[in-house]
C-alpha cells in the first residue's frame, strides 16, 4: 500500500512538473508573461500543510489523501474547500476569503471580457502550476464543454496568489499556498477534483434579489448541481448535452449501454440517480417554497451593475487599498448575450418545481 501510495506521488509529481504554462488571466489587452524555465518543483509547491490545517484534518476525521471540492462563490467573496471524511461524504473543511475577483455577476463569454468564470470544471493534475507567476495556480480548464458549446472562449483563468486579478480568482500567497497543498494531496492516486463557481450562494433570497439579470435563468441550472451536492454531500456527477449541463445521469432501467453526451447535441435517452433525485427535490421544493414567498412580499430587485471590475472580501479592503473601483454603472446588458435553449424538467407532476423551473428557461 505505501510503494503503491509512493508512485501515485511520483507520477502526480511528474504531471505537475510538466505544468510549466505561464497562467494569464489578462485576457486580450496584455501578452503572458514568460514560463520560467526549472528542473524541478520549487519549495512552495512541495510544502507540507501547515499544523493547524493538518490538526483541522483530524479533528473533522477527513484523511490528507482524500478527494476535495472547491466551491466559489462571486458576491460573497469567498472560496470553500469541502473535503470528503471517513464516511465518504464531503463536509466543509475551511472558507477561504477571496483576496480579488474580477469582472461582473455572470459567466465569462469571451477572451479579453476580464470575467471570471462560473460554472463546473474537472481539474487535472496537468492544470496544477507550481511555476506560476502568482505564486501558485491552478487551471480552472476554461472553457469546458459547456462554454465550447455556447460559443464561449477564453484561456489561462487560473485560482492563484498575488492579490491581483484580470479574470481570474486570486488569493494570497499563503491562501493559494493551502489550497494548492490540498489540491495536490487529494490528486496523489485519483484523476480529478471539482470545481463549482456560482455568483453567489445559491439561496432563495439571493436568487429573488437577482431574478430580474439576464443571466438569472444560467443560474437556476447551475443550481439543480448545486443542490445535488448540498442534498448529499457527494460530488455531482456532470455531463453536457442541448448546451445544457445535466446532473447525475445513469442509464434508463432495461438500457444495454450508457449515455453518450453530446455537448451541442441532442440529449441521449436517460434517467437521474433516484437516490440522489428524491434528496435534491425536497430541497429545490422547500426553496421554492420560500422563494415564492419572497416574490409575494415584493423584495426588492438588485440593481444590474456593468463596470464594477468584481470585488474582494472586506477583511482585505484596508490591507489593499485602491485595488476595487467602487465606480460603477447601473444599465440593460447588451443584447447579444447568448440564449440557452428550453430545459425540459423531469419533475412532471404539476408542482411548483414544474411551474417554476421548468418554464424559467
């Protein structure tokens, strides 16, 4: 078990390694900065996690080798690293403020908009950075297969240090330093880890304060994954078919052979995970409970800002002063923001999950 464990390591060192593109973040208007040139991995991207992190592991059960998943949130600012415990569900190991994030509440569209991304993404060892610029990075792997099939491009947008953002999400050094160390850890012996990037948390008072922006309908089926993860505490499974993300699909029962997914094409015949549907429509129900009481008191709408370049957490506004413009104007989005086609819900049963989230698209 321990020479296997070891050459899990050996060849996740040797992946990162090869990891040596410059990371960007700058969009159109700058050129990348050089790669830097090393023989082998620098001190920061080798270093074991802090005591405290480490004493954090075992008070919450949660073995240093186990799969992590980053959840990202806009608004709020903050970055969680969930990790999977003992029992093989994921619980919250630690909220990470975002040092700066750039670009508007909404997806990136296009090379050189300085938008961060939102969405799911699958990161590889190949997309770990221990050469960064920034310290550390790693790859979010925009675009993925959803963005190819919405006609939407850019490259390099990176989690990394520095304080400072053109598109990406940025940390401090000594954040990106732990969550990198995670990273790392949890890809010794296994392919991937999750990322999810949301504007902000997914609530039913959130979305009712954002439900008149024109990408509010992209984001009520970011939630349906996003539920599937908070109902179960498991990693949703993602797939991409009709330019749509799908959660947790499987096979229709009697079916011979699994679905293939098309991401601009049309969706193969089949079902969600029962287990994992049942848990996840009781709560998309009791959201959409309050959701709806929300709309009946009338709360109010929030205004739709363009020209705010993103945000950072306030415990880091004294510490770096003048980085947020707090400048912003308040007008329609353009109209050429790209249109996802209808989502048929598989609730069918008449209930407010049918009404709601199934015509909203």
């Amino acid at each position: 078990m321990i020479r296997a464990t070891a050459i899990r390591a050996l060849v996740l060192t040797a992946a990162l390694a090869a990891a040596s593109t410059p990371d960007r973040c700058f969009g159109e208007d700058s050129k990348p900065l050089p790669a830097r040139a090393t023989k082998e991995l620098p001190a920061r991207a080798t270093k074991e996690l802090p005591p405290e992190l480490l004493a954090l592991l075992r008070q919450k059960r949660m073995p240093k080798h186990s799969p992590i998943l980053v959840r990202i949130f806009k608004e709020e600012a903050e970055l969680e690293v969930w990790k999977q415990d003992i029992t093989g569900r994921f619980q919250l190991l630690k909220i990470y403020p975002i040092c700066r994030w750039s670009g508007d509440l909404g997806p990136k569209l296009h090379e050189g908009d300085r938008q961060a991304p939102e969405g799911f993404y699958t990161i590889t060892p190949e997309l770990m950075n221990p050469n960064s610029n920034f310290y550390l990075a790693i790859n979010t792997g925009f675009p993925n297969s959803f963005d190819k099939a919405n006609n939407r491009d850019g490259s390099l947008l990176m989690i990394h240090g520095d304080c400072s953002s053109s598109g990406c999400y940025a940390m401090t050094d000594e954040q990106i330093s732990d969550i990198y160390s995670l990273a790392r850890d949890s890809l010794a012996g296994r392919p991937s880890f999750q990322v999810q990037a949301y504007p902000f948390r997914l609530t039913p008072a959130n979305l009712a304060r954002h439900r008149t922006h024109p990408h509010f309908a992209f984001w009520k089926m970011l939630k349906i994954g996003n539920d599937h993860f908070e109902a179960t505490r498991l990693e949703p499974k993602v797939d991409v078919c009709n330019r749509r993300y799908v959660f947790d699909a499987r096979p229709p029962p009697n079916s011979p052979n699994p679905p293939v997914f098309d991401p601009a094409g049309k969706c193969p015949a089949f079902v969600v995970n029962p287990k994992i549907d049942r848990l996840a429509l009781e709560k998309q129900r009791t959201d959409e409970v309050e959701y709806a009481q929300l709309l009946e008191d009338n709360v109010s709408a929030a205004p739709i800002y363009t020209g705010l370049d993103g945000g950072m957490h306030q415990v880091f506004l004294e510490r770096f002063p003048g980085v947020v413009i707090p400048l912003a104007k308040v007008m329609p989005y353009a109209s050429h923001l790209p249109q996802l086609p209808p989502i048929p819900w598989v609730d069918n049963d008449g209930s407010l999950a049918s009404k709601m989230f199934g015509s909203v698209f």
